[in-house]
C-alpha cells in the first residue's frame, strides 16, 4: 500500500509554503537480500561490463519501499511534508543492504 501523499524534498523548505513547526526526524528502511540469480548475472556482467538490471531495480524498489516508510511514519505525527529528505545504504549482512530514507516531518502554515 501506497503511503498518503505528502510533499517531500531534499531542500529545507517547501516552494511557495511556510514552515510553522519542525516535528521529529522520520525514517523508513527496508533490508534486502541479494538473489542467487542477480549475483550470477553480476558476475557476468563484471566481466564484460553493463548495467546490472536486476540490481537497479532492486535498488529502486528498496528506494521507493524506504520512502513510502517514512511518509507513513511522518503522517503519523501529523506533518504536511518532510524536508531535507536523504538517502544511505549499508550492509547489514552477508549478501543484505539496507536502504534508508530519513528527512525532517513539518507542518506548514495553512
């Protein structure tokens, strides 16, 4: 399920809105898990060079899972957007990354 439509961005304002209260920092993460398969193909692809596909779009799907995250987890403390919004990834595991999404929930002037 899609999180409820929120502004986010990386600036630390809203275009053409004011910033009335800061509330918290919110973050959504998602861990992930490499597929045999992927790492086959990784492999392969190292060798000759290219995009690995299966990689990006695991990686974009973490991405957009991590943010969902924390809009829902913003919503929650009754911001209307969240501002400098940042991205990171680690390894948490033999073959695991997570991605992690944070940024700071407001509330604007209405």
């Amino acid at each position: 399920m899609r999180s409820p439509l929120i502004p986010i961005t990386s600036a630390d304002h809203i275009p053409g809105q004011t910033v009335v209260e800061h509330l918290d920092v919110v973050y959504g993460n998602t861990v992930r898990a490499k597929h045999v398969g992927r790492d086959i193909m990784a492999g392969l692809k190292s060798v000759v060079g290219g995009e690995i596909r299966g990689y990006t779009e695991m990686l974009r799907d973490a991405r957009d899972e991590a943010l969902d995250r924390m809009k829902s987890d913003a919503v929650d403390l009754g911001a209307d957007a969240v501002i400098n919004v940042r991205f990171t990834t680690s390894s948490v595991g033999s073959g695991m990354s997570e991605m992690l999404a944070y940024g700071t929930a407001v509330r604007l002037e209405e």
